[in-house]
C-alpha cells in the first residue's frame, strides 16, 4: 500500500521523484488581492465583480483563485470601443 502522507523532510524528495513538467506547464494562480491591486481596485470591489458573475475563479479550499485566463476574458468583456 502507498503511504501519501508526506512530512516536511520527504516532501521535496517526493517532488523530485516525480516528473513535474505538468506543474510547469500550468498557468500561475493570482489571489483576491493581487488582482485587485493589477486592476486599481479594493478587494470589495473583486468580490463584486465575483459575485455579479462578470470575473470568474476558483475556489480552492476556502480561497478564491484566478488564472490569467480568468483576468483576459473579464477585461475582454469590459472593453469599449470608439463608439460607447
């Protein structure tokens, strides 16, 4: 049987038995705040953005997560053209 219990001394030997390019080629994660702060915005105004459903995330435990996906697609629909 697979022990997946890892201490903190096993953890790195644990990563580097395992191929990680999966882990590189994922996109970065921002938080809350950092998109906040890269949008010139309070963090209210996230979890407004959140909650109206105009910027998507994740939830990964009780913490919200964006991807840069997640970033283009709301300033794609937030984009006004000459005409507005």
């Amino acid at each position: 049987m697979h022990d997946n219990s890892y201490t903190f001394g096993n953890v790195e030997e644990h990563v580097k038995e395992h191929d990680d390019s999966k882990i590189k080629a994922m996109p970065p994660l921002f938080t809350t705040s950092e998109i906040a702060e890269y949008l010139q915005v309070s963090t209210s105004t996230v979890y407004r953005l959140i909650r109206d459903g105009a910027l998507k995330g994740v939830r990964v435990g009780q913490s919200l997560r964006f991807t840069r996906k997640n970033i283009e697609d709301f300033l794609d629909s937030c984009a006004v053209d000459e005409n507005d």
